[in-house]
C-alpha cells in the first residue's frame, strides 16, 4: 500500500514514469525499506531542491506508522 503510493506519486514528478519502479523489503518487524528506482534525470526531481521533495513524501509515510505501527526507511536509487 505504502509503496504503490509513493510509486504514483513518483511516477506524476518523473519525465520518465515508465522507467520508475519501487521495490519494498522487510528489514526487521517494526521497519520496512522503501526503493524508489529512477533515471538519472528524475532522480534529481524525486530528491528535490535541499532534499524538500523526498522530506515531504517521508513525512507523509511516516503518517503510515500511526496506522499500521511500521517505520519506513525511504531511498532513491538512479538507474
């Protein structure tokens, strides 16, 4: 659920939404790690200026944990 969001929302920023895909892996119980795969070019975009851009959509994940108790650690990887 938590990655299928954060794939739409990267894919809207991106020039190239084809080439984005997020993969999500379970690190222990209580913490998941969330990878946002992207060109080189989008990377940039999905980071943002001073980090704001990738400092939103983790505020808005870290919303998740209320709900379901799961802290996420958000990366972004260039293709």
């Amino acid at each position: 659920m938590v990655a299928d969001f954060i794939e739409y929302y990267a894919k809207l920023i991106a020039n190239t939404p084809e080439l984005i895909k997020v993969s999500q892996e379970s690190i222990n119980n209580n913490l998941k790690q969330i990878i946002i795969y992207a060109s080189s070019d989008d990377t940039g975009k999905i980071i943002g200026k001073n980090g704001n851009m990738i400092d939103a959509i983790k505020t808005i994940v870290n919303g998740c944990k209320v709900k379901d108790g799961i802290s996420y650690k958000i990366k972004v990887v260039s293709i």
